[in-house]
C-alpha cells in the first residue's frame, strides 16, 4: 500500500485553458483577473500541446524591440512552451513534490493515457502536506541522547536545533 495520496487527490480538474490561436494580449488578461500563473494550451482535439506561463508572457517585452516587428508575434502559439513536462495520474504527491523541486516548475498537467484530466500545482502540494500525518510522531526510545542533527545548510529560524 502506497503511503501518499494520489495527484488526483490534490489536482484542479476545473482548469483555464487557452489554444494557439488565443490572443496574448486576451491571455495575459485572464492570468492577470484569474490570478494565475499559467494554463494548458489545447489544440482543436483537446490535445496538450503547450503551456503559457507568466514567464512565457514576459517574452513581449523582452523581443518587441528586438524584433520590431510585434504585431507578427500575436497569438499564445508565439510564446507558449511547447516542450511540456507532465505527471501521470498514477503518480502520488510525493512525485509531484520531487518534480517541483527538481525541474522549477510551478504546476504540471495531470494526464490519463495521455489525456489531460488536471492540473497540479506546488500550493495544492503544500496543501497535502498539511492533510498528511507525520510517520514518526515522536523521538523513539532508541534514539534518546543521540537524536540526529539538522545539517546546518538545512536549519533555519524555525528549526530546533538553530
């Protein structure tokens, strides 16, 4: 029996989606009133096909002067991320936790046999934490006297043995 719950426990399954062809312009203004930070693009056949971040959207900014040319660069297919790194529904939180450690991300897509079926982000990861229970509630017996230290690149204000 798996000791964490399951991304599906967790994920959005009522998510803000864009296609390629949405104006930025128009996506920047649901991520800004929607207060996200990024959603799944889907193309004609509800197939992922990338992922507009607000990191994606700063991009405006950053080639209009290069380019010269912003209004050729007007839809999200311009500046979506098209390589898009997804969890399984089979996969628990303990695996969302270590991707978002690892890859920086924020949220990944949740995919059934390839189907997007959600989303998960860090927060709905840090909410399951908080629903979790710790395994060891206490210092067993053995350990008394000689409890392991907190390495001092891992301590913090909120540690017992700063």
């Amino acid at each position: 029996m798996n000791q964490y719950p399951s991304v599906t426990k967790f994920m959005a399954t009522k998510l803000i989606t864009f296609t390629p062809e949405t104006d930025i312009r128009e996506a920047i203004d649901v991520i800004l009133k929607k207060k996200i930070s990024g959603a799944p693009v889907l193309n004609e056949k509800k197939e992922l096909v990338g992922m507009l971040s607000e990191v994606d959207c700063l991009r405006i900014l950053l080639e209009a002067p290069y380019n010269k040319e912003p209004e050729k660069m007007t839809t999200v297919a311009d500046y979506m991320s098209t390589s898009v790194k997804t969890i399984s529904t089979e996969k628990t939180i303990l695996d969302a936790a270590y991707e978002f450690v690892h890859s920086g991300f924020k949220r990944l897509p949740v995919t059934d046999q390839g189907e997007l079926v959600g989303q998960i982000s860090r927060v709905d990861v840090l909410l399951a934490i908080q629903k979790m229970e710790p395994h060891i509630t206490h210092v067993p017996d053995s350990w008394k006297g000689r409890q392991p230290e907190l390495p001092n690149h891992k301590k913090s204000r909120y540690s017992e043995n700063s």
